[in-house]
C-alpha cells in the first residue's frame, strides 16, 4: 500500500510539472494543450508503473535516493521560474519582476563568449529586439545555473552523505535495470566506459544543442524561439537533460570504484584467510 502511494504521489507531481508551463502562459491553443495533456498521462502513467513495480524497467536508480529527487527537482525549479519569466510579458507582479530581474543579473554574469548561454542568445537573429533578447538572456542564464547547482548538490551528497550506500546494501542490478552484465567484458571496466562516455557528453551537450539549432534554422526559426512554451522547454531540456547525463556518469562511475573496493576487499580477506590456514 505504501507504495502504490507513493507511486500515485510521484505521478502526480509530474502531471503538476507538464501542466504547469499551460497553466501559468497564456496563449495555449486546443491542439497545444490536447498535446500536453497526453504528455502528461504518459509521463504519469510511466512513473506509476516504474515506482509501483517490484523491480523497476526503465528508470535507474529508483531505490537510491535522493538521486531522481535530485533530477526531477531540478526539472521541476527550471520549468516553473521559466513559466514566471515568460508570464512576466504579460501578466507581470512583484514575484514575477523579481524572478525576471535575478535571471538577468544571472544571465549578464554567465553571458561570456562561447558560453553556453552566450550561444543560445546568438541563436536570435541579429535584427532581434533588445527585449527579446533580454527575456531568452534571463531565461538561459536561470536555467543553467539550476543545473550547476543541482549537479554540485549531487556531489556534495555523495561525497559527504557516502551516496548510495548510507542506508545500507546497493543493488547494482535493480538499480541499474538497462545494464546489462551478461552483455561480456569486465562489470567494472565497462561501468567505467559507460560513466566517461555519460560524463563527456553531458559536459558537451550544452554548447552541441544550440550549435545543432543553429544549423536546423528551418525549424527553429525567429517565431518558434518567441513563442513562450516552446522556449520553456527547449531551455529546459538544454539544461536537465546534460545535467542527467553527468549525474547519472558520476554516479555509474561510483558503481564501478564501489565494485572494485569490494573486489579488493574480498581478495584481502581470502588471502589472510589462507594466511592463517597456512599457520
């Protein structure tokens, strides 16, 4: 029963989080919404039945938190202070100017050639309006720090809260259910491959995404990069979906030291046990 609970609970907080971007902006049309709606009751639907399983299919790291919390909270801050920048253009109160105004001095720090948000607001073209490009400078700045800070949480918790072991025994398997240990080769080694490969690659995603943009201009024209639910989610998938992949290497790469100190550790215990024998 508790866990039904908690899984109902867990999927109710995504459906709040895909909503909330069409709650908070206006100008959602029937099609849009209709859209998000079906978003919605999958994502729903896949978290039910990933947190409501005995051993979960897709999602990794279910039984080791706050390793999903951390993600999903990271998502959840991007989507709804981008929802109050953009809700800031038309329907502006105190908690919206003030998000709106820590985004700029955010975005004004951080906008440093070829930076990642450098880039993004180079995605505008050159005849775009000072607003315009104020309001994608403010939104990309918030976003990106989001995901530095919630990368440097991740650290701190492992290193000083021993992530994934201070509350006792780690499944490798259960938590790691897209793995495949039978696929050959040394458990470790390719624990290791696959947490650099996760590591690079969430590092060089923010500055790859805007460059793939620039050159499918056709599809993200002027008018799409204006419309204010497109742009929250293409800046939110621009910062969580990199920060997941360096998440989830460091904590592949802890996998693979984990199960090389007990290899250690029980290569140590058997030879003094034979030690002993000897004796």
């Amino acid at each position: 029963m508790k866990r039904i609970f908690g899984a109902l609970l867990r999927a109710a907080v995504v459906v709040l989080m895909v909503a909330l971007p069409t709650l908070l902006l206006p100008q959602t049309s029937t099609e849009a919404a209709q859209v998000i709606a079906l978003v919605a009751i999958f994502a729903a639907a896949l978290t039910f039945t990933e947190y409501n399983a005995t051993y979960p299919g897709i999602i990794e790291f279910r039984d080791a938190p706050p390793f999903n919390r951390i993600r999903f909270l990271s998502m959840m801050v991007t989507v709804t202070l981008l929802s109050l920048i953009f809700r800031n253009l038309t329907d502006p109160t105190p908690l919206t100017q003030l998000v709106a105004i820590v985004g700029d001095v955010i975005g004004r720090v951080i906008d440093i050639p070829y930076s990642p948000v450098h880039l993004v607001v180079g995605l505008l073209p050159e005849d775009s309006s000072e607003g315009g490009r104020i309001l994608l400078r403010a939104a990309a700045g918030i976003a990106y720090l989001i995901s530095i800070v919630s990368l440097a949480l991740f650290l701190l918790i492992m290193r000083y809260l021993n992530w994934p072991i201070k509350n006792g025994s780690f499944n490798v398997w259960v938590n790691l259910p897209t793995f495949d240990p039978t696929a050959g080769g040394d458990v470790a080694d390719r624990l290791s491959r696959d947490a650099r490969f996760n590591v690079a690659l969430g590092f060089l995603l923010p500055f790859l995404i805007p460059i793939a943009m620039r050159l499918t201009v056709d599809v993200f024209d002027p008018v799409r990069m204006h419309n204010p639910q497109t742009l929250l989610w293409i800046l939110t998938a621009w910062t969580v979906l990199p920060t997941s992949l360096f998440m989830r290497g460091i904590a592949i790469g802890r996998i693979a030291q984990m199960i090389r100190e007990q290899r250690r550790n029980t290569r140590a215990m058997a030879e003094k046990d034979g030690t002993l024998l000897a004796v």
